[in-house]
C-alpha cells in the first residue's frame, strides 16, 4: 500500500484510513518498530485496562466471593515433603 507523506507543523507524517484503524484496531497510539530497514507501526494494545475498576465495582456489590471452596482446605502440606 502507498501512503503520502504530508506535513504536520514542522514535521512530516503518514494519515491512515478509518478502514486501516478499524481493521487492525488502532486507538490512540501505535509502537513503531524498526527492523531490518523496515518501520512496523503495530497498534499498541491493553487487554486489562479497566480491570481495577471492575473489580472494585465487584467488591462493593459483593460479587467477588469465591465460587467453590478452596481446594485446600488443611494447609499443612508436611505430608508431601
């Protein structure tokens, strides 16, 4: 694919299409790899953003709670040594 390097201030840079951000998923930033004489721009990606707060939003409604027993019960392990 073709890109046109346009202006942005007093530097230069790449505009990508909303088809290209949809499709690979990009939100506000990219890691730009430089490899081989290659630049890589790899969407960067937080798979457990927002978790803190879910999981306070569980405690406070109490819906952390285990949902078995814990397999160990007795914890003296003396037996396995």
């Amino acid at each position: 694919m073709e890109l046109s390097i346009i202006k942005i201030g007093n530097s230069k840079g790449v505009r990508l299409s909303k088809t290209l951000i949809e499709k690979y998923n990009i939100k506000d930033k990219v890691e730009l790899i430089l490899e081989k004489g290659y630049m890589i721009l790899k969407p960067i990606s937080k798979p457990r953003q927002g978790w803190e707060e879910a999981f306070k939003e569980m405690n406070e409604k109490g819906d952390d709670e285990l949902l078995f027993d814990d397999v160990f019960e007795n914890e003296d392990f003396e037996e396995w040594t």
